[in-house]
C-alpha cells in the first residue's frame, strides 16, 4: 500500500491497482495513436506526428487527424472513464456487480432526457442539460422506489430493470412525435456513437470529468466504509444519507455526461468496474482502476468499431460501397457485453460445481 497526502487530504493507494491503471491508460495510449493512424484514409505515424505537434503535412491527413479522429479518440477516453467510474460508484453503493447505471435505469433517463431536447431540434449544450436532468429524476425515483426497508442490491436491480423498460417505451413515443430528420438523428444517438463527435462534445467531457472525478475519487473513502454496511459506517462517522446523496449525484452526473457525448453506450459501466477488480486482485473496487479500464475498454470499441466494417468489406460480407463507413461503438460494446456476461456465467457454473 501506498500513503499519499495532499493538502490535508490522506489516502491509500493499493499498489497493484496503481499499476493496473498505469498499464490500462498506456494500452488505451497505444490504441488512441493506432486509431488515428488506421481508417478509411491511412496515415503514417510521421505524418500523424507532424499534424498533431506543427499542424503540416498532407492537408488531408491533417484535417483526418486534427479535426476527425482525434476528438472521437479522446471522447472515447473521457467517456469510458467516466462510465467505468459511474458504475463503480454504483456497484459499490449497492453491494451488486449488476448495479450499473445501463442496468439500473440512470442512462435510459438521461436518454429520456436527451431525446426530448434532440426530437425538437436542441443544441448540444441544451442535450447536455436535459440528459442530466433526466438521469437524476430517474435516479431519485429509483433510489425512492428501492430504499424502502433499506437499500438492497437485488431490488435496486430489479426496480431499475422495470424503470427502464418503461423508459424504453417512453423513448419510442417520443421518436414518433418528432420529425422523420429529428427522429434519425435520436436513433442513430440511442445506440451509442463518436461518429461526428467535434472538439466541443471533448471540451464538454473534459470540464465534466475535471469538477466531477476529483470529488468521486475524494468521496472514495466514505464509499468503501458504506460497503460494510449502514450501521458500521455510522459507528466510523459516516453521514451515510448525506455521503449516498453526494455519491448518487456524482455517479449521475458522470453517466448523464457521458450519454449526453456519445449516447447510451452499454455494458462500459457494467464491465469496467469487474474486470478492473479482477485484474487488481482488490478486495473492491477501485473508482481510479475501473475509470482506466473504462477507457481501455472505450477506446478498443473506437477502434474495432472503425476497422470492423473495412473488413467485412475485404471478406466481402458487405457491399464496397460501406467500407468507409464507421460501425455505431454501442454496438461493438453490446457484443463485447454479451461476450463478458457469457464468460461471468460460465466462471460463475464453474465455481458452483
């Protein structure tokens, strides 16, 4: 373990989680530099190198690197960062690996939310605003619903599950009540994207991850005393209703932001948390190690999700004319999500047996 200070602030460090969000942020490195390099117009790394530092080179592949691929790389390391952190933040509070915010309810709230503004025309900072407001109603309705009696982990999830299939239906009203062009654009946005994501979408995520992480990671300690449980966190001088309020907030507020960037992209927040814990070896989670491994795993869904449609192309599954095209990242990150529950299911029987 490691004992960090700063500022009269105290904390400690498991020293294999450091390492495993070192290694996850350099990985997720090395796919930003391979996703800028590859697509439908390839640049050398020379040229991706003189675009990025002194803005020279081929036009092209400066407009491709500085003004395409790079704002979409990065959004996807903001917002699986933020995803991974949410359902951290979540999972912790209720004591559930299930309890992620795309299971629970809170990104189809915010979509709800979303949707509202985009069927009538909305800006993106008015989609930003009603994505969060709509993921913090629906969280306050379902923290209202699941802590009767106490906070319990499986009626949390079963209460979101209910919440968000009547959210669902509440999404596809609203798709029929808006205009065909209107109606397009929330599809496309509902299944999860970066496609078309600019410099602002990144400056939005940023300024969100810089108010938001610090705080979540500071109200880390508190988060792992209510983990034992209400009564012995009370016992340690924990305000355990203001702490899960303060915690509840952040973790809406990450996942809100996040689909209000790249849209409701799924499984990101259920997934980071487990394997980052698994890899670590901790005994919880970690919000720094889930956050990296967010990224990690939002940036090789970028990447796939750039090159999967090129392919097919080459093996001639589908027509030439969508090579160029780029595959939805929600997507690439609903089959890795099936991928990974399978794998949960199958360790799970093993263990059993």
């Amino acid at each position: 373990m490691w004992s960090l200070r700063w500022r009269g602030v105290s904390m400690r460090v498991h020293r294999r989680t450091a390492w495993v969000c070192a290694w996850c942020l350099a990985f997720a490195g090395v796919l930003l530099v391979v996703s800028l390099c590859t697509g439908a117009y390839a640049v050398a790394p020379a040229q991706v190198a003189r675009a990025l530092f002194f803005g020279t080179g081929d036009r092209l592949a400066v407009f491709f690197v500085t003004q395409e691929r790079l704002p979409q790389a990065l959004l996807a390391l903001l917002v699986g960062c933020a995803l991974g952190v949410s359902g951290a933040v979540f999972q912790n509070l209720s004591r559930n690996p299930l309890a992620s915010p795309d299971v629970i309810g809170f990104n189809s709230g915010a979509a709800t939310g979303a949707i509202a503004v985009l069927v009538v025309g909305g800006s993106s900072a008015q989609v930003a605003v009603g994505a969060i407001g709509g993921g913090l109603a629906t969280a306050a309705v379902v923290f209202l619903l699941a802590s009767r009696g106490g906070l319990h982990g499986v009626r949390l999830v079963l209460i979101g599950l209910g919440v968000t299939a009547m959210l669902g239906s509440v999404n596809s009203y609203l798709l029929t009540r808006s205009t065909l062009h209107n109606a397009q654009n929330a599809h496309i946005w509902l299944i999860g994207t970066l496609s078309g994501r600019s410099w602002g979408a990144v400056q939005v995520m940023a300024v969100a991850l810089a108010v938001l992480l610090p705080v979540s990671v500071v109200m880390g300690r508190r988060l792992r005393m209510l983990e034992m449980g209400d009564d012995l966190a009370r016992g340690l001088g924990v305000g355990v209703g203001r702490s899960r309020l303060v915690l509840t907030v952040l973790g809406v507020g990450l996942c809100a932001v996040a689909v209000a960037s790249a849209g409701p992209v799924p499984f990101v927040a259920l997934a980071a948390p487990q394997i980052a814990m698994l890899v670590a070896r901790s005994p919880g989670v970690s919000l720094m190690a889930a956050g990296a491994s967010g990224a990690l795993l939002l940036s090789a869904a970028h990447l796939v999700s750039n090159q999967v449609l090129h392919l097919f192309a080459r093996l001639q599954l589908v027509d030439d004319t969508q090579q160029d095209s780029q595959l939805p990242v929600g997507v690439t990150t609903a089959v890795l999500g099936g991928v990974y529950l399978a794998w949960v299911l199958f360790r799970r029987r093993r263990t059993t047996v």
